[in-house]
C-alpha cells in the first residue's frame, strides 16, 4: 500500500487543530503539542510515528473532526455565559458589593460576546480581556498590589479565576496647591481624609466637586483640576496632589445676543440673567444658555467667550436660532358615553414679541363643549411669578341637566425650590341651566384657588419614574347671595415604579372634600355644578358618565387607580387595571360600599406620547356591560 502523504496528513490535523484548538499531534520528524480536543497517541493508544500507519491515524481523524465541529460551539457557548459563585476564587476578605462589582463587569463582557459587539475567537483571547477587566477594577478600589491567576476548567470550556487581591491601599497624605488668588476655602477637601481607602470612583468625584466649587466661588476663565498619585507599594499607601492648571479671574465685559428676528433682543438678553461688571462663572453662563432654551423660542443656542483683554475682561455672545412660534394643534377621542370627540388648539409661543403665550382652544363631543384662551406672561425678573390670564365658556352636563359654566380668571406660578411649585390665583365662575322656560338656577362664584405641587415625574405625558403629589384649597364665595360660601380641600398623589425596562407600575390616590365656610354645609342647597361626581373615563373608567350614586352630586369623594404597564415592543404595550370610587353626601365616605371597574388597555407609542385605547366593565359584574375609551397620553 502507497504511503498516506505528509502533507496530507498535515492538512488533516491543520484542519481538526483549526476547529477546536489546541490539538495533540505526533507525526513523524515532530514534537508533541498537548491540547484538549483528542489525545491521539494517548486516548485512542495510536502511534502515528511510523509512515506505514499514518492512512490508519488519519482515517481517525476524519471520525473525530465532526465530533470536533460539534464540541467547539458547546465550549464557546459554556464560557460565554455569565459567571457564578465560583468563578471568582477570592483569598482575602473583600467585601460583598466589589465582589459582585466585579462580576458583573466580566457578565457584561460576556453578554457583549454573545451578543456580538466584542470578539474573542480564542479561549485565550476571552481569558486575558477578562484578566484585564478584573485587574483595573482591583486597580480602582485599591488593592495595587493584587495577583490574578487564571484557573480555566475542562478545556477552556470554563474561565475561572483565583484572585490575591492583597492589602488595600490606603490615602497617606494629601497636598491642597491651589492658586494664590484663591481666597475660599473649599467644602469639598472635608471629604478626603488620611487613612481612608484610596479608590478611584472617590477621586474622581471629588476632583469633580472641587471644580465645580471653584467655578461658584471664583472668577476663573478656565478650571481644570488635576490630580497626582504617587504609590508606595511596599507602605501599600498613596500621596494625593490636587492642583488646578494656571487661569486668569476675569469679568463680564458685555453679553451679547444675535439671531434675534421676531423675539425683543433686550427681551432675549435679559433671559440670561446676566450683566455686564459681574464675576465670570461658569455655572450662570450654563444656566443662562439653558434659560434661553427653556423660553420655548430658540431651537438652537451656541456660546461664544473671548479671551481676556488687559483688563482681565471677556464678552459673551450667544448665537441663537428661532423656532416656529405657531402652532396648530389636532385631536381627537372616543368614549362611550362621549361618543367621538375632536379638539384643537392654536398656540403663538412669541404673541408680543418677548415670549408671552397665547392659547385658544376647543373641545367638542356629545357631551360637553368648550371654548378657551389663555395668556401666560413669563417672568420678567427670576424672583417673580409667572401671570396667567384665561377665560373659558363650557356647555356641559351635571345630573342630567344641560348646563352652561363662564370662567375668568387669573393665576400667579411660583417655583419655590427645584421641585414644589406654588399656584394662587382669583376666579369669578358663572353657571346656569337652561330649559324651554329659558335661563334658570343663574349663580355666580368667586374663588381663590391656591395650590401646592411638587412634581418629579420624568415625563409628563408617559411617565415611568417619579411621583406628583398636589395639596390645595379653594375658597367659593357666593356673588348672587342665593348659595351658601364653602370651601374645598384637595389633595392628590401619583406614583411610579420601573420594574424592569418594559414594566412599569402606576398607582393613582386622590381625596376632594367640601366644608361650609362659617355654618354647616347644606349639600341640598349647594348648585349641582359646584358638586362632586365619580364615574367615566376620569375617575372610574366601565361606569357610566356620573353614574356613581349619589347621581345628584356628593360632598366627599375619594378615586383610586392602579395600573400595570407592559411595553412588549418599541411601539407596542398593554395594560390592566383597577379604578375605586367611594362618593358620599357626608363629610366622610363609607369605605364598605366602594364603586370599581376594572379592564384592559392597548398602547401604541408615537414619537410624542402613546394612544390609548382602554376597555374597562363595572365590579363585581365584571363583563355585564364595557365602555371604550381612546385618546392621548396615559390615564393617568
């Protein structure tokens, strides 16, 4: 028999070694080369030393290289998965949240792996990133002088590692080389102390928090502060210099605003809340780019500073871009009760030229009709509130009786801290029936509306975290005399939760009661327009319009909602949920005869706020009757 040639043969274990490497091969004129895919001359007790044998060892070969094929995904798939318990052989006590800190950099390696955005065709290639990894993460909280040794298991197939993290480095000192000109002495340098733990993530904040406490309490062109590290491994300790590269304190020559066109100039320039002779710092020139932003009348803001004069003075220009200040807006619902309805609104975000907002709008279904207009006067100073005037005329329902509601009214807006927003204002309310006799039951109203609302919602038409809460009471004066004066206090809280980055829960708790203002409230002899009503698409959503006894209108009303929002895909989600309502003609309602619905939802998420389509049937006889509802935005 002919000799099987080497090259051949070769080739063969080239292609087997390729597939899953390393490979054992023994041929003739060669050494040995361990691996963990075949032992030929071991496992299978071959001998490919001889040439009259080497047709036998490669027809084994071409047996196992399909066993081969098939073993190396299953070994690239195991040490791609994520870590567990035992993957990281810890020798000292470390404490449990860098444990798991550390696992979870190697888990999000790993997830990069198998989803494709990193590459590690080897076994060996995965091992040393992941050494990498582990060793700047050690690196970061301290311990410098740690020892990584790898320990993989069955053949690579299992990544597993033995760590000597060492002794934890330690701060040993720390020099503060700031510039003479500095005259504050800096909050932020409390936080750093000799003998505490010298880990990076620290560092790096507190490099941040000086800089931004030089740039509030300095003048400085530029503040950029850096930091040294020296190491001494055999004290395991570090000293730590904090120093701010050479700048210039400067002040505010000019501000200057171009693009300009429909908006005031002296308007835009006075946004910024900037002057001339002020001290130059870097966190008002943000907070002044942002003000112009927040107007809602430039699309884009660029910031222009000069370099200092010889007078240590720089001017700011802001280049801006106006955005369209009209605005047309379309909408339209269904409810079953309502029937279709369409709304619109007009809005003129620049009406007399220095940001004043004028909105008209309408609201038409079978149920009520409305129309509406509303000036905002924004602040003309920071500390001042910001003035709405608005007039509303509403054709409407209340206890099955066609009735007309005339608003006018003011209100002033006041931000008292980041979050909590104040609202007083002073309506004068008008409201009557008609019937084929003519106009009758004619009252008028004034009130004073004063509310309290903190809101960290992170969306307001589709929120998934945050809450709002709103505390207020309205005062109601009688004008025609025939009414009694009452008061009513309400209160309102909305809350949710991310539970996952597709679930998110919503919850929804709101108390409105009314109070006689002097003498006891007489509800018998209130006007059924200043009553509350539960019951429809705004309080309990599967019962009709109002159709929560008492039908007639109550004096204490209590609506509760939770729901469970599921988003499935980009555009799509679903959700379920609960309305409760206790309505009462007493001052407190009767927590043991509740009004619920409960039903499904279908959201579809545009680019602006989701459609909402909602199905919803009274409790306990759920599914005797359903009502539909559409429109934008969440329910709640």
């Amino acid at each position: 028999m002919t000799p099987w040639p080497e090259t051949a043969l070769k080739s063969l274990y080239r292609a087997c070694s390729e597939a899953a490497q390393p490979v054992t091969v023994a041929a003739q004129g060669q050494s040995q080369h361990s691996g963990s895919c075949l032992r030929v001359d071991q496992v299978f007790n071959i001998n490919i030393t001889g040439a009259g044998k080497q047709f036998r060892a490669a027809c084994w070969l071409c047996l196992l290289m399909p066993l081969c094929l098939w073993l190396t995904p299953a070994q690239a798939e195991t040490r791609f998965e994520a870590t567990t318990d035992s993957t990281l052989d810890i020798t000292a006590s470390v404490a449990n949240d860098l444990v798991n800190e550390w696992r979870q950099a190697l888990d999000n390696y790993r997830r990069d792996l198998r989803q494709g955005t990193q590459v590690a065709n080897r076994p060996l290639s995965q091992q040393s990133a992941e050494m990498t990894i582990l060793a700047e993460h050690l690196r970061a909280a301290g311990y410098y002088n740690h020892d990584i040794q790898p320990r993989p298991e069955e053949g690579y197939s299992r990544l597993r590692y033995r760590i000597n993290p060492g002794r934890r480095f330690t701060v040993r000192q720390v020099i503060w080389d700031w510039p003479e000109d500095l005259e504050t002495d800096l909050v932020a340098e409390n936080s750093l102390q000799v003998g505490q733990p010298l880990v990076a993530r620290e560092i790096l904040d507190l490099q941040n928090r000086l800089r931004r406490e030089i740039q509030s309490s300095a003048c400085y062109r530029r503040v950029n502060v850096r930091y040294e590290l020296s190491l001494d491994r055999a004290a395991n300790a570090g000293d730590l210099r904090f120093y701010m590269e050479p700048s210039t304190q400067v002040t505010i020559a000019d501000v200057i605003i171009e693009g300009t066109d429909e908006v005031r100039n002296s308007y835009a320039r006075r946004l910024t809340q900037l002057e001339p002779g002020e001290c130059f710092q870097r966190p008002r020139l943000d907070r002044a780019r942002l003000n112009l932003y927040e107007s809602n009348l430039f699309a884009r803001v660029d910031e222009n500073i000069t370099e200092p004069d010889e007078n240590n003075q720089v001017t700011v220009t802001y280049r801006v871009q106006e955005r369209f200040h009209r605005t047309l807006k379309l909408g339209g619902g269904y409810d079953t009760d309502a029937g279709p309805g369409v709304n619109a609104e007009w809005v003129h975000r620049n009406f007399s030229r220095r940001g004043e907002r004028l909105v008209l709008d309408t609201q038409i279904n079978f149920l009520s009709q409305a129309v509406g207009a509303a000036l905002t006067i924004p602040r003309r100073r920071p500390e001042w509130p910001r003035l709405t005037v608005s007039t509303r005329l509403e054709r409407t329902l209340f206890a099955e009786q066609r009735t007309y509601l005339w608003q006018k009214g003011l209100n002033l807006e006041q931000n008292l801290t980041d979050n909590w927003v104040g609202n007083l204002g002073l309506d004068v309310r008008s409201s009557w029936t008609t019937t084929d006799e003519g106009v009758v039951d004619f009252e008028q109203w004034l009130a004073i509306p004063a509310t309290v609302v903190r809101d960290t919602r992170n969306d307001m038409l589709d929120p998934r975290r945050g809450s709002r809460t709103l505390v207020g009471f309205t005062p109601n004066f009688s004008l025609a005399g025939g009414q009694p004066h009452y008061g009513q206090v309400r209160a309102s809280w909305r809350g949710y939760w991310a539970q996952t980055s597709s679930m998110t829960l919503a919850a929804t708790t709101e108390g409105s009661t009314l109070m006689g203002l002097g003498d006891e409230l007489d509800l018998d002899q209130l006007s059924v327009t200043e009553r509350l009503y539960a019951g429809g698409g705004g309080s309990v959503r599967g019962w009709p319009f109002q159709g929560i006894d008492p039908t007639d209108g109550g004096r204490t009303r209590v609506l509760q909602s939770v729901e469970q929002r599921i988003r499935w895909s980009e555009r799509w989600g679903t959700v379920g949920f609960v309305d409760v309502a206790w309505l009462s003609r007493s001052r407190m309602p009767d927590w043991d005869d509740p009004s619920a619905g409960a039903g499904i939802g279908l959201r579809y998420f545009t680019d602006f706020a989701p459609l909402r389509v909602d199905v919803g049937s009274p409790l306990p006889d759920w599914g005797s009757e359903w009502r539909f509802y559409f429109s934008i935005g969440q329910a709640f």
